[in-house]
C-alpha cells in the first residue's frame, strides 16, 4: 500500500509528499510528479491550486497539520 503526506505547515501552504491526483480550480485533474508540491491553503495566490508565497503578503494564519493517506 503507498502512502501520501499532507503536511500544513505554519501559516503557510499544504505540502504534498508523494504522487496524488487532484482537481484544480478550473475542474481539470492534475496527477503531481512525485516531488513536493506545494497547494494555497489561504485562498489568495494567483496560481491556484498552487502556492506562490501569497499567503506572506495577507498575515495568513494556519496550525501546523499532517495527514497521512493510505492508498490501496
């Protein structure tokens, strides 16, 4: 079973550690290359899903989180 880490970290975006298919803003699927990827958790970059370091500019505040998913 692979696993994928999704860590929040402070203030900051959601790191993806592993491979993971999402959806972006637009509905179209996106499949990560297997790097860390970094994704806005503040709503305000301007390549969404993606961070790009908006949240320093607006004080974004956020706990630090991790989840760890199981996939089959």
């Amino acid at each position: 079973m692979a696993e994928i880490t999704v860590k929040g970290k402070e203030n900051g975006p959601l790191l993806i550690v592993g491979t993971a298919t999402f959806v972006d803003a637009d509905g179209n699927k996106q499949t990560t290359s297997g790097t860390m990827v970094a994704l806005c958790r503040c709503g305000q970059s301007k390549n969404k899903p993606f961070c790009d370091g908006a949240h320093r500019a607006v004080d974004f505040k956020a706990v630090p989180t991790e989840l760890l998913i199981a996939v089959s």
